[in-house]
C-alpha cells in the first residue's frame, strides 16, 4: 500500500497488551479452551485502532512526499507508547498459562514447546490468508489497483478512501495478531512495539517491499539467523540482523522477492 | 566526419524494439527535427544518445570517438546535452540559480564548498546573459515553479545551452504551449542555436514548426528510421506522409 | 522532500550580519544573566542545534531524511568515553579530533551503502544500520558498559590551560559553556558558507530534481555522500560536546528514537530553512526538559506536537513566523 507505519509495531504491542489482559488477568480464571479462543481479541482491537489512525493521520499525506509519512507516524509511536503505559502501566503482562498448557514434546534430543505450534500454524494461516486476499479476491484486486495509481483508481469508481482504510485495518488485524499469539510464550512488556518494528522493516527489506511471499521468506530468514545469532554469537546477534538488511538492500535494493519501484 | 554517429543502436524494453538498429547521422551545424508518431522511438533515441540509459547493443560515436559507454557527465564535458519534454527544473531555485548550476557544473565549480556562490561574478553574469537571450532576464529572482509554462520550457532550452554543448538536444520544447508561444520558442531557440553553431535535434509534432525551422528532417517509425532528408524531400515522400498525416496533429 | 514551495538560499544582508552579531553578543553575556542551571541547559540546546544543523544539510538541502543520526551522535560521545577510558585522555580537542575521525569513518561506511537510495528506503536503512551501532555498544558490554554506559568526567579545554577546579557546575555553566559556544557558532559560519557554496546549491538541484542534476553534470552519488560526510561530522561533534556535559554516555543515545529527536528538531524549526534546525534544537531542548518534568506521559505530548506540526505547520517555528511577520508588514503597508 506504500505506507510506512512506523507505529506499526505499537499496533503489534497492543495486541499483546489486550490479549495478555484479558486472557491473562480479567479472566484468567476461565477455562483454557474458551482462553484460546480470545487469543485474537488483540488483534481486533489493533484493528479498530487502525480505523481510526488511517483517516485521520494518515490519509493526509498520501499527497505529500513519503517522507511526512515517516514524520506523522513517528509522532503516533510516540503518543501509543505512553497510552500502552497509561492504560497498562510500566509492569509486564502475561498470559503464560496458555503456554504451558500445553506442555511440550520431543523431537529427537530437543524439547520444543506445543505452544509454538499454535503460533506457527497460526502464522502460516494468515500468510494464506493475506495472500489469498490481496491476491484472489476482487478486494484484493482494488486494493492493488488503489496502491499503484490512486487517482486512476479513483477515477474508475473506487471508493478508493474505503479501500484504504480497509487494507490499513487488515494490516494492523495482523500486527495485533502478531502480539497477540506471541504473548502466552513471552510476557507483554514495554518496548516490545519499538523492538518488533525494527525486525518487521528488516523482514520486509529482505523479502522485498510489495511482496506478501517475500515477507513470509523474509521472516522465515530472519528468525532462524536470530537463532543462530542467539546460539553462536549472542552479542551480535542482534547486529547481525541489521548487517543482513544493509546487505540485502546493496545487493538487491528491491529484495529477494521485491519488485523494484 | 559527422558530428555524431550511431551503428546499429538497440535498445529493447521487453518485446518492444523502442531503438532498433538505428545508424542516426548529424552533421555539424545542422539543426535536425527529428519526427514520428507517438512510440516511434524518438525520445528513446535522444535518451540513450544523451546516456540516460546504455544501449543493448551498437555504438555511439561523437566526431568519431565512441562514447556509448561514458557516463551522463563525461557526455556532458564531451559536447552533448539535451532539455526534457516534460519540463525538468530545480523548483525551488531561482531561474538564476537554475542556469548558474549549470554553469557552474561546467567549470567544475560545484565540488567548491568552502566558498559562498555569490563570489562567483562571471558566474552570475554568464547566467543573466543567458537569461537575456532567452528572455527571460525579468523573472530571473521567480523560482523556477513560479513561471508559466512557455517559460519553463524556455529554461530548459536554457540549462542545457548554459552547459555550452556542441550537440544540443531538445525534446518537443513546444510542447503544451500556445501556437503563439510556440513561434516565440522556436524563434529563440533557433536564433541562439545557430548564433553559437551549435548543433541541433528537435523532436518535434508540430510539423508546420518542422518544416519552418529545420534544414533536415529524420522521421522515425516503430524503433527504425523511416526517411532521411530535407523538408522538400520529406514533403513529397509519400511513406512518411501517409504514415504521419494521421498520427501528427500538432 | 520537493513539495514544500519555499526557497532554501538567502543572501547575506547587513540585516542578517546584524541579528547574527546580536545574537551571539546575546548568547556570550547569558551567563551574567541568568543562572547557572539556565546557563548549562542552553549549553545542551547548542548541542543539539550542532547535531540538527548537521542533519538539516541531509534532510532540508539534500532532500535525504535520515532516520539514523543518533549513530553519529553516539559516536562522538562513545569515542570520547572510550578515548577516556583506554588512553585516559582529558583534552577536549583530541576528544574532537577523534570524535571527528571516528565520524568520518561511521559517515563513509554507512553513506556509501545508503547515498544510492532515496526516499523511505533510505530512512529505513540509515535506521537500520544506526541500529547496528546500538546493539554493539548494548552487548559487547565489557567495551562500553552496556546499558549502564560508560562515565566521562569534565575534560580540559584549549590544550589543557582550563581545566575545573573544584566547582563543576561553575565550570560547566562557565568555560565549557563559552567553549560549546564558540563551536556553535563556528559551526553555523562553516554549514552557512557549504549551503550557499557551489556545492550548496547543487546539493538542492539534487534534491529538486535528480534527473535535471544528473543531466547538468552532477554525479549525484559523490555529492550526497560528500553531504552525508560532513552532516556525520557536524552531530558527531555535537555528540562529543554532548558527554562531557551529561557525564555519562549510554546506549540511549544510539537507539533509534533519538535519531527521530533530532529530526523532530529540524521539523519543528522548519527544515527549509537555515536557522530552522537551531531554533527548533533550542526550543526543543526547552520542551524537553519542560515536559519531562510536567508529566510522565511526556513522550506522548511531544508525539502530539509533532503529528500536530506536520499536519497544519510543516514549515515549522521559522516558517509560520515568517509568515505572520510578512502579512503584518503587508498589513501595514496597505
């Protein structure tokens, strides 16, 4: 959709931070099963959000340079760090029932915990999903049209404000998925918006811009270099990831997968 | 020797041939118009002479030295510069500003940074001359988005003459103007083309200012060059005016 | 950024020598006026003006929004800890001297890889390898303390003959203040004769229109590296200015979001401006330590400001007042 978020990792927070509330404190007495089932409640509020942020901050810019983008989304990680603060307080929220629930098993020598395998099917789900909608649905296919040439779009009969603001909700759908699913395994903590967007801009880099293959890809890479990183070279890891993006983006500007602009 | 010369000059995108083959012949001194309908391959021709993209294959070769691997600026120090059909300016400089970059470019004096730009007197002074020639000497303090349209193109015309080439190419300068306009363009373009001897190619539609102003025409078609010759020779050659007579409207 | 209309050079007129004199006799008696915690805090907001002024060349000349800067600015403060930790030096010029070696090297290595990019990706990438630098100094912790950082203590200025005696604070408020400004303002001499220089101006034909340049003979990858060279430079010494006077480098400084402090600085100045970066670090700097200490949602107010600026006043502090003064005269003219 060309727009850059960068309070897009707020977005994946609050997720987190709803989910975790409500799953971990407000009903942490419920049965389990019910429990699962809240696990995207982050997302959706994530979502509300996003409708809310894309007509009023950041429709005003689709006209100005991209780089205002930048500007105005900054100041809005900025706002939702201290409301994530205010509204939760500064203490870490968890919800680690629902990852131990379901214990682990073995593969081989290894432990490796059941949970994980909600996340990544879950992941793997709204990888199809995304795809399937952007790239099989006529949605999808306005969507496309809208993000190349919004004032031809406009010019066919798309409601092209609609169309907008429905793929930026879907986004931010994903990105309090994203928290929301991860929480269980790791507690909601301060911070974790800002740190997560950095990895999703690499993610992104690396598997190309405009490209739902290319992010999957580049997740997909970018988690198991921060394992290694983790195992081997704990103190670069996190350099390491950062080195790989700057790679990537001077070998192939466009990414793996990216078509270049 | 021709001035510049280009062998079997190619360039594809994709499928589509925009160069093909072409052997494109100028003479010094001449002023060529260069015609053909819309995708005939003009501008494609202009852009990988000037160097704004490499060819796929063929050569270039400027009074006999080939060129077709120098970058944009080495094309610049060697003679050859061009202005943009759509109007490409530095906005938010004055028109002044516009036509002393290049200049200033042309000396080599835009890696000084330890010295303010305004201590550069013949700098300035070669700017305003130009802008006189162009006449565009009044709004010289405007930046360069506040002037109409027939003088944005002028200064185009503008910055790439200040760059004081041997081959200048202009890309449809009338385009988007008033008839009146127009004439007034090609009235100064040509008066301070031929004044210096600077060698030029107009890609052109308007046909009444093709056979006005040019001593030869070269008319394109799908990538090829059509026909070769002067304004009598390409008034009566029937392929070119039963191919252009529809798609050139002026 | 080409879409703000408004022109970038200005001339020199004796107006603009006169509030300039001004200003800097201003600045020079504010000790005498005010008191010391006054005086050390302006000293921050010269610093920081340094470091804006260094990215104003990328962002309002070059047309280059650099998320990344913080990089630079921690830099110059890490070379400084560093130099006082392993070689125990205490002169504040070899701490500039390194600082600006250092910045050197961090500005080639990163503007080599970014100077081919424009736009978002090279926002992005300047983040991301400023990111680097930051997670170096967080890890390798037995170099550079972690994230409890490393202390620097007051350094001697010109050569060693000042150095503090017992009272810090009078040193800070007064020879290191008078030392940071006389860098300020050479600093803005230096960054006012680039911008208005040859090189100046085909910096802005760059960033008007790439093309346009390309084809009047610029090369543009050398001229936006030679830019981001010497906006490295500019923060870096901002940032070892900074660490004296703070008395402790951390991590903070290289995380990202510090890098969109010193950006919002320029905005709220007005980034098309030459004195927008420096009226928009100062009053920052002010806002700053206003709102920190007027409430722990401090970040959330200064976020608002800025959504508030880019929506209605993009051309920041300097550009509105221009404005109001402009209709007044005309108002008064009529």
């Amino acid at each position: 959709m060309r727009i850059v978020n960068l309070a897009h990792g707020n977005l994946y927070a609050i997720g987190a931070f709803v989910t975790a509330s409500l799953v971990g404190n407000w009903l942490a007495g419920t049965r389990t099963l019910i429990l699962y089932f809240l696990l995207p409640a982050g997302a959706f509020v994530a979502a509300a959000i996003g409708a809310v942020l894309e007509p009023t901050l950041l429709r005003p810019f689709y006209r100005r340079a991209e780089e205002y983008q930048l500007l105005v989304t900054f100041g809005l990680l900025m706002i939702l760090e201290d409301a994530v603060r205010f509204i939760w307080g500064p203490y870490p929220l968890s919800a680690s029932t629902l990852f131990s629930e379901l214990g682990s098993f073995s593969i081989g020598d290894a432990i490796y915990p059941t949970y994980n395998l909600l996340v990544i099917a879950t992941g793997g789900l709204a990888a199809v999903f995304l795809w399937a909608f952007v790239y099989r649905t006529r949605f999808g296919l306005l969507l496309r049209a809208t993000a190349q040439d919004m004032r031809r779009a406009s010019a066919l009969g798309v409601n092209v404000n609609r169309v907008y603001v429905q793929a930026f909700t879907i986004g931010c759908f994903m990105a309090g998925l994203g928290g929301a699913i991860v929480v269980p395994g790791q507690s909601a903590v301060l911070g974790m918006g800002v740190e997560a967007l950095v990895l999703a801009f690499i993610v992104v880099v690396i598997g190309g811009l405009g490209s739902l293959e290319g992010a999957l890809v580049g997740a997909l890479i970018v988690g198991i270099f921060r394992e290694i990183g983790i195992t081997v070279f704990p103190e670069i890891e996190l350099a390491m990831l950062y080195l790989i993006a700057a790679f990537v983006l001077l070998v192939r500007p466009a990414g793996l997968f990216g078509r270049p602009a | 020797m021709n001035l510049l010369e280009t062998r079997k000059l190619t360039k594809y995108f994709g499928d589509t041939h925009a160069v093909d083959n072409v052997d494109f012949k100028v003479g010094e001194g001449e002023v060529v118009a260069l015609i053909g309908a819309n995708g005939a391959g003009k501008t494609s021709l202009v852009n990988v002479i000037s160097g704004f993209f490499p060819p796929d294959s063929g050569q270039i070769l400027f009074r006999g030295v080939d060129v077709t691997n120098l970058r944009v600026d080495e094309r610049i120090k060697a003679g050859i510069a061009r202005s943009f059909q759509i109007v490409n300016l530095f906005d938010q400089l004055t028109l002044l500003d516009n036509v002393a970059l290049s200049i200033f470019s042309r000396e080599d004096a835009t890696k000084t940074l330890w010295l303010v730009a305004d201590r550069f007197g013949p700098v300035w002074q070669e700017a305003v001359d130009i802008l006189r020639q162009f006449g565009l000497e009044r709004t010289r303090a405007i930046v360069a988005g506040g002037i109409s349209q027939g003088e944005r193109k002028l200064l185009d015309v503008a910055v790439a003459y200040a760059l004081r080439p041997q081959l200048l190419f202009l890309d449809e300068p009338t385009s988007g103007v008033s008839t009146r306009d127009k004439a007034q363009i090609m009235d100064i373009v040509t008066s301070v083309v031929r004044s210096r001897k600077i060698t030029a190619v107009i890609i052109e539609h308007d046909m009444d200012i093709v056979f006005k102003y040019s001593d030869r025409i070269v008319a394109m078609q799908d990538g090829k060059i059509l026909a070769d010759g002067t304004p009598d020779e390409i008034r009566r050659n029937k392929a070119v005016t039963n191919t252009l007579i529809g798609a050139v409207d002026a | 950024m080409s879409t703000v209309a408004i022109p970038l050079t200005q001339g020199l007129s004796i107006k603009t020598v006169a509030w300039a004199v001004l200003i800097a006799a201003a600045l020079a008696l504010l000790p005498f006026a005010v008191g010391e915690y006054q005086t050390i805090l302006l000293a921050y907001g010269l610093i920081f003006a340094i470091a804006a002024l260094g990215l104003n060349l990328l962002l309002g000349y070059t047309g280059l929004l650099s998320f990344g800067h913080a990089a630079f600015f921690g830099t110059g403060a890490y070379v400084v800890a560093l130099m006082v930790k392993y070689f125990h030096v205490q002169s504040m010029e070899l701490f500039l001297l390194g600082t600006v070696g250092a910045s050197l090297v961090v500005a080639f290595l990163f503007g080599f890889v970014s100077v081919r990019y424009t736009k978002i990706f090279f926002s992005i990438l300047n983040l991301a390898l400023s990111q680097v630098l930051w997670s170096l100094a967080y890890k390798f912790y037995w170099v550079t303390g972690g994230s409890d950082g490393l202390r620097v203590p007051t350094p001697t200025l010109l050569g060693g003959a000042i150095g503090v005696t017992d009272d810090k604070i009078h040193f800070l408020s007064h020879a290191y203040y008078y030392y940071v400004l006389v860098l300020f303002l050479a600093c803005v001499l230096v960054m006012w004769v680039i911008v208005h220089s040859p090189f100046g101006k085909a910096l802005q034909a760059i960033r008007d229109n790439e093309t346009r340049a390309r084809f009047v003979g610029i090369r543009i990858r050398q001229y936006r590296l030679v830019a981001y060279l010497v906006s490295g430079v500019f923060t870096g010494i901002a940032g070892a200015l900074w660490v004296p006077l703070n008395g402790l480098t951390t991590p903070d400084i290289l995380y990202w979001p510090f890098s969109g402090e010193i950006v919002f600085m320029c905005v709220l100045g007005g980034f098309q401006y030459f004195t927008g970066p420096i009226v928009g670090a100062v009053v920052f700097n002010y806002l700053k330590s206003w709102v920190v200490g007027a409430t722990t949602y401090w970040q959330a107010l200064l976020g608002i400001i800025l959504v508030v600026l880019v929506l209605a006043l993009p051309t920041g502090i300097v550009g509105t007042a221009k404005r109001i003064i402009d209709k007044a005269r005309r108002a008064a003219s009529a």
